[in-house]
C-alpha cells in the first residue's frame, strides 16, 4: 500500500472556526475509515484533501482542521499531506494529483463516502490517476428497501441521490469526468 488519499466533506467548517472545535457532519464515518486505514497501514502515505467550499471564501480551510484532529488522535504530521486549495471533487483529485505525483504501479486507496465514489474515481481517473475505491458512510442497507426506515431518512436519502446523480451529469457535461458512471475495473482473468 503506497498510500490513503481522504476527501474532505465531514467538517463543519463553519462550526469549526466559530467554536475552535472540530465539528464534524453525517460523513464523519470518512475520518473513521480513514484513521483504520492508517493504523492498519503504518507504512502507507496519508493525504488529505479539502480546502473551502463556501461560495464567499474564507481563509478557514477543511485541511488546517483535519490537521488539529488527526495530530490530537496521535497520527504523525510528518506523514501526512494537506490539500487546502480544493472546493470541488474535480479539484480535490486535479490538486491531489500534482501534490502528491503519484508513480505507475503505486497502490492508492481513495477514502470517501459511498454515494461520492462514482463522482470522485472519475475525476481522479480523468486526472490520470487509477486510485482504488475504499467506500465508507454507506446510508442504505445492503439488502431490502432504504425506504422503511423512515420517511424523513427517506427524503434524506433522496436529497443525497439527487445531489450525486445531478453531480455526476455535470462533471460528465464538463469532462470532469470520462463516463456518466464511472464503474469498477475489472481484472481480467
């Protein structure tokens, strides 16, 4: 394992620098993943990418809290990097990629939420980078309907979908993207 890239997305920014605490939203279950994947790996690169996604800017970015957080849970900083300048998916891998020069042949895992990894495998591999998926924060069970556990989680669910699937039309339209749905790769053999 060469390395464990995690988006950003699970801090409450604006909480955050308001409080001077790490807040974190629904998608906190990517830092979790994340924290298990660099203790599993203590060999591997971590990176992690998230800058400021607020319309109206600010100098308060997801990296410089990620960084207070994953120091404070004992993970070396010498052993990270921190992407601060992305607002989007698209930017997340483009600036990730430059940041981090990725080799052919390095195994990077790529650690986000499971409605996410459509948008963001395609993006990193429109960037030129084959990073495998490591899905977490998965919101339906694996079998049976999303549905009946409850109306509001339900609206939820859709507000969520309807956020990924608009998502990925336009990266697609832009060519943030290669494929509408960027599936996994098959082995052959």
């Amino acid at each position: 394992m060469t390395g464990i890239v995690l988006l950003g997305g699970a801090i409450d920014l604006p909480v955050s620098t308001t409080r001077h605490v790490t807040a974190l939203n629904i998608r906190a279950e990517r830092m979790l993943g994340f924290l298990q994947l660099a203790h599993r790996y203590p060999k591997a690169r971590l990176v992690f990418t998230g800058g400021n996604a607020s319309p109206f800017g600010g100098r308060a970015t997801e990296a410089a809290v990620a960084r207070r957080l994953f120091v404070s849970l004992g993970i070396n900083p010498r052993r990270m990097l921190f992407e601060n300048r992305s607002r989007n998916t698209r930017e997340n891998a483009l600036y990730t990629y430059r940041l981090v020069k990725p080799k052919p042949g390095q195994i990077w895992l790529l650690v986000t939420s499971a409605a996410d990894m459509p948008r963001a495998v395609g993006c990193f591999r429109q960037v030129g980078w084959m990073i495998v998926p490591y899905p977490v924060d998965y919101h339906t069970r694996a079998h049976g309907a999303a549905w009946l556990t409850g109306l509001a989680r339900s609206l939820t669910l859709g507000d969520w979908a309807a956020h990924e699937w608009l998502g990925l039309v336009y990266y697609r339209i832009r060519g943030w993207i290669p494929v509408l749905f960027p599936a996994p790769i098959r082995k052959n053999g």
